[in-house]
C-alpha cells in the first residue's frame, strides 16, 4: 500500500450529502505512529471520494484479537442500510487468511456489504 504524504481528504461539494455513506475498518497497534494513522485516514477518505462514496466513520480496533469495533461496525452498516466498507488492507480484518473469509463473509451475509481494499499493485 503506498500512501502519499500530500493526502488529505477534499473540501465538501454540494452534492455530498447526495452520495452513498462508506465505512472505514482498521485495526491500530500501539507501535504505529499517530502519523501514520492519520496518512491512512486521508487515504481512505481519497479513495472513498474517488468512488463517489463519503466516509461517514471510521471504526478503529485497538486490541489485537478484539472484534468490538468490527461487531460495531456491522449494527452500524444493518442500521444505516449502508453497503460499503473500506479497509487499508484485508490484514486489518485478520492476520489469518480463514479469519478474513470469515468476517468479509459476516459483512456479505449480516451487512449486504461490498468490502474495497487499499492495496496498491505492482
């Protein structure tokens, strides 16, 4: 994933309150820097707009092995009707392969959702 330095999500259009709500999912370890963190956030607001979406929240796991946010996630996509969810990488879901089915699948069956990645290829 490469995220610019420069990345900052753009001024509001009128039209904003138009386009289709998005969610953010990410997991932050306590040895990430608050800098990096934020570069992820403006990247996931460029490419939220880059879609046509608006990044309404984002939901942040800080505990490794906790799924709380992740749960809170899903009430929040089930209450909204909203059908996107947007994560820097599927490792933000879990480190394990089967894991990441099976929460991508919690948000396909629970949620109706469509789940982008912010992966860069080579």
């Amino acid at each position: 994933m490469t995220i610019a330095l420069d990345a900052r999500p753009t001024a509001t259009t009128p039209d904003d309150a138009s386009m289709p709500f998005a969610y953010a999912y990410m997991r932050v370890p306590c040895d990430i820097s608050d800098d990096k963190v934020r570069r992820m956030e403006h990247e996931l607001h460029r490419f939220a707009e880059r879609k046509g979406l608006r990044l309404v929240e984002t939901f942040y796991e800080f505990t490794c092995g906790s799924h709380e946010a992740f749960n809170d996630l899903i009430v929040e996509l089930q209450r909204t009707g909203s059908v996107t969810v947007i994560v820097p990488t599927l490792r933000h879901l879990a480190r394990s392969v089967m894991l990441q089915n099976c929460l991508l699948s919690r948000l396909e069956f629970d949620a109706q959702a469509d789940v982008y990645e912010l992966v860069e290829t080579a």
